[in-house]
C-alpha cells in the first residue's frame, strides 16, 4: 500500500516514519515535510518519498502528482497550545485546521486507492459539543482544534468539555463522501518515550492549567505509531480511538 505521512520532522511522524519502512505491507511511502529529513539507519529507504512543501494548505500539481494512488493519509501537522501563545490565532488556525483539511481534501482529489483512509491526530478526552464555551484565553484555539475534558481553574486556561472543529469537520468530509475516504481520529493523552516525555495538545493543557500530570493518561510514542499504522494499514475499527485504545491497538500491533 501506499501511505502519506503529513509533518516529516515532527516527534511522532519520525517514529511513524521508522515503523512503516519496516512494514512489509506498505511497499511506498511519501512523507510531507517542510525541511529534509533522514532515513532511520538499517531501514529501507528505497521506498521512501520525501517532499518538500512550503505550505501544508496548497498542493500545486507537482505535489498533487506524488500524492496520487495513496492508499491511507496520517496527519501530524499541528501547532501546541503552548507554542500558540506566540503566533496570531489565524495562523494557528491556517496550521491547525486550514492544513488539514486542504490536504485531506488533496489527497481525496489525487486519484487515491477507495477508500482512502485518513488519520488526523488530535489530543485526548475531547468532546464535540461546540456550544459549551470556554471562558478564558485560549478558548478560540480550544474549539478550533481540542478541549480536554478537565475541570480546572487558571489565570490562562479554562478547560470544561469541547472540542474542535478540525476533527468534526475532517469527519463530515468523510461522511460526505461514503466509499471514497474514511476518517479516524487518535486522540492521545501524554506521548512518551522512555525518559522523555512529549506533552499532546491536550497534555500541554494541563500544564498551563498547573493539574498533575501523573493522573493524565499515556501513550508511548511506538504504541500510537502502531496503532495508526495498524489502522491503515488493516481498516478502521471506529472513527474516534481513545488514549487507552491506542495503547491496547499499539502493544498488540507491537507484540506480533
């Protein structure tokens, strides 16, 4: 099969890039990325594909002509609350949701295999109720992309129960196209990785929020590498994947 990966240098792309070149199943892999990046050593890089883009919302023909036949989509592309802070919130926006639908919409226009399967990875325990309003900074970002389902108290953050509009939008493209894409939703907690720890959109939250992380749910950086893969490659089991059925999907994909 053949997978895009969107975020090439990102944390997560890195390892999604190193499982796939080891999986017999996916013979080709193109990976979006906005600087170069390399190979993991012993893998099989002849079926890896890099390309360089300016702009993960536009797709001029010589990038729409690599992304043609793909068979299954991961998104990885994304701006952190914390990093947020520090941009204009239509930038956020253009990164966060812009992005991803364009290249949702993309690869669905580029002749790919039917149906194609989109993962967008967003963040943990998220609700898709846009009329529960957070009340503070930050709330914009918290509807446009994800809200954790944590009641809390800040000068910064106020978190209640909401939810994105990039994952409910990504999941009426899908709806709107019945036997053409299919769309899932990876929702982590903390990402981790042996001593290192890589705080998700909703984890990041916490901290802003001053909440203990240790009762946050987990998932290792190879468990959801896994998991997705695992998705893609073999068919959704559901739209929404929780932080625990990431973990389960992954140790299993893992341990075969």
């Amino acid at each position: 099969m053949k997978l895009i990966i969107s975020g090439g240098s990102g944390y997560v792309a890195t390892e999604l890039i190193r499982q796939s070149l080891s999986l017999p199943q996916i013979t080709s892999l193109v990976v979006l990325t906005r600087r170069p990046i390399t190979a993991p050593d012993h893998a099989n890089a002849g079926k890896l594909k890099q390309v360089l883009i300016e702009d993960y919302a536009k797709y001029p023909e010589n990038i729409r002509k690599e992304l043609s036949g793909a068979n299954a989509c991961i998104w990885t592309v994304a701006i952190t609350p914390t990093k947020a802070r520090s941009y204009d919130f239509e930038k956020v926006r253009h990164v966060c949701q812009t992005c991803a639908l364009a290249g949702l919409q993309a690869v669905a226009e580029s002749n790919p295999s039917r149906p194609l399967r989109f993962v967008y990875m967003s963040g943990s325990v998220a609700e898709r109720d846009q009329t529960k309003q957070p009340g503070l900074w930050g709330a914009d970002y918290l509807l446009m992309r994800v809200m954790p389902r944590i009641l809390a108290r800040s000068s910064c953050w106020l978190t209640d129960t909401s939810q994105g509009e990039t994952e409910t939008k990504i999941l009426e493209f899908a709806e709107k196209h019945p036997g053409e894409v299919e769309a899932q939703i990876a929702k982590p907690g903390l990402i981790t990785s042996y001593n290192t720890v890589v705080r998700s959109a909703a984890s990041i939250l916490l901290k802003g929020l001053g909440a203990v992380t240790s009762y946050v749910q987990s998932v290792s950086v190879e468990e959801i590498s896994a998991a997705m893969l695992s998705q893609v490659v073999g068919g959704f089991e559901k739209d929404t994947l929780s932080n625990n059925e990431l973990v389960e999907i992954g140790r299993k994909a893992l341990s075969a």
